[in-house]
C-alpha cells in the first residue's frame, strides 16, 4: 500500500467467502490475515465447555467472570493460506466450526460485554497496520477508519450451497449433513446479525458492495486488486 501498511476491512453476510478472499489478499499484500468471526465462535466454545450455555440460555454473569481467561491466538501460515484457531493454547480449528458453535455463536456474539471485549483486543492486533481483517463490524466499528472497506454479500441459497459443499469434502461419509438445516442457519444468522442492537451488520457508508454470487475467487481477487490500484493502494 504505497510504503504504508494499510488496514482493509471486510464485512458482509456469513459464509459468502470473506475469509477465502481476505486470506488471498493478506497473501498478495504480504499483511496478516484476521478472522474475527474465528473470535466470536471460541468465546461460544469456552462458553459450550464450561457449562456457560445450558438449556436455560447463557450464564452472562458467569461468562463475563470468566472473559479474561479466554485467550485466543492464531497461527497463520500464508504460503498455504492455513488459518489456525487457538483457545489457551489448545487448537479448536475443527470444533469451532461445526454446527453447535455455529448454532451459538450468533447469540454470544449479540452480548455488549463480549463484543467490547472482542474489538478491543482486534484493535490491538491492527494498530500497526498490515492487516486484513474480515467479521461483520470491522468497518463500521473496530477500524472506522480502514484504507478499505469491502461489504461482500451473495444470496442465502448461494452461500448455503458453498457451504454445504465445503462440509461435505471435508467430511464425505457424515449423512447428517443437511443443505436445509445449513440455509436455516444462514438464514438465522443473517437475521440475528442484522438485528441485534449492539454493533449489527450493517454496510459502512464509505464500504464498496462486491456481491460475488455469479464470481469466481479469482474474479474477486482481481476486482478488488483493481480498486486498490485505481485508489493508488497496491
Ligand atoms: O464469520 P463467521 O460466520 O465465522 O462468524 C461467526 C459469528 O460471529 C456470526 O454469526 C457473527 C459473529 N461475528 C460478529 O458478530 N462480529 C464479527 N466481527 C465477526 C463475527
């Protein structure tokens, strides 16, 4: 970014390929790559593991006790694009990604004290700038002042497919794997995150829309190229 590190923001509706580009961009750029999402889905594993969530709902004054013994690290290996999760010290990769986490996490993740928590320490992570963050408030809220500000979108059925294909390579022999349960979940969390009050997703003013639905991972790579170039910032 013309000698700068720059920052670049990337939010939009879930699983509509914000990591897949972020991690090519942050490889591009040679910057870090962030997964805020990674952030609000290991808060609901802690949650999930010390009995914070039950069937009554969430143990806010619980959670809240326990928030600053929640450390979350990642390892990111650029070269393969690898992005690893870490929850004091022990890799969650894999379990954070399931549906449990995934049918949780919008509800940790619509908790005030939780989400201070959260852009405080992503605040932290980008103040020397290099950095590509991707999440739902990265533009709005925890870099308003990002050099880039991407809103990425497709249509529910789109991204239920990609996912649900995504699912299905990584694990070919689980026949649980539902393409309607997944677009329930899609559909839920576009609500919840929409809605909630603190900090929902909403499209930064100053964000450029890329729907990607009929676009190809190169194609998108290459469009945003574009713009960094054509705003001078590649
Ligand atoms: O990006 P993802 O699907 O892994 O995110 C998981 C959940 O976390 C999603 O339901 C919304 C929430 N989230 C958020 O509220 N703010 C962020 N910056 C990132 C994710």
């Amino acid at each position: 970014m013309s000698g700068k590190k720059g920052v670049i923001a990337i939010d939009g509706h879930s699983s509509c390929g914000k990591s897949t580009v972020a991690k090519d961009l942050a490889k591009v750029l040679a910057y870090v790559y962030i997964d805020s999402g990674a952030m609000y889905r290991a808060v609901t594993l802690f949650a999930m593991k010390n009995g914070i969530i039950g069937e009554s709902g969430i143990d806010e004054q619980n959670l809240k006790a326990q928030l600053n013994d929640i450390n979350i690290t990642f390892k990111y290996d650029a070269d393969a694009k690898l992005n690893e999760t870490f929850l004091n010290g022990e890799s969650i990769e894999e379990e954070i990604r399931g549906l449990e986490v995934s049918n949780n996490v919008s509800a940790i993740s619509t908790i005030a004290f939780v989400r201070h928590r959260m852009v405080e320490l992503q605040q932290a992570m980008g103040k020397e700038g290099g950095i590509v963050m991707d999440g739902r408030d990265i533009g709005t809220v925890v870099f308003p002042n990002a050099d880039l500000k991407l809103f990425m979108t497709a249509s529910p059925e789109i991204r239920a497919q990609r996912r649900c294909d995504e699912l299905m390579a990584k694990n070919p022999a689980d026949t649980s794997i539902s393409l309607e349960a997944i677009l329930q979940n899609v559909k839920s969390r576009d609500h919840i995150d929409s809605t909630r009050t603190e900090s929902p997703l909403k499209q930064a003013e100053d964000a450029l829309v890329l729907d990607n639905g009929n676009m190809t991972k190169p194609e998108q790579l290459q469009w945003i190229l574009d713009v960094l170039k054509e705003r001078n910032l590649a």
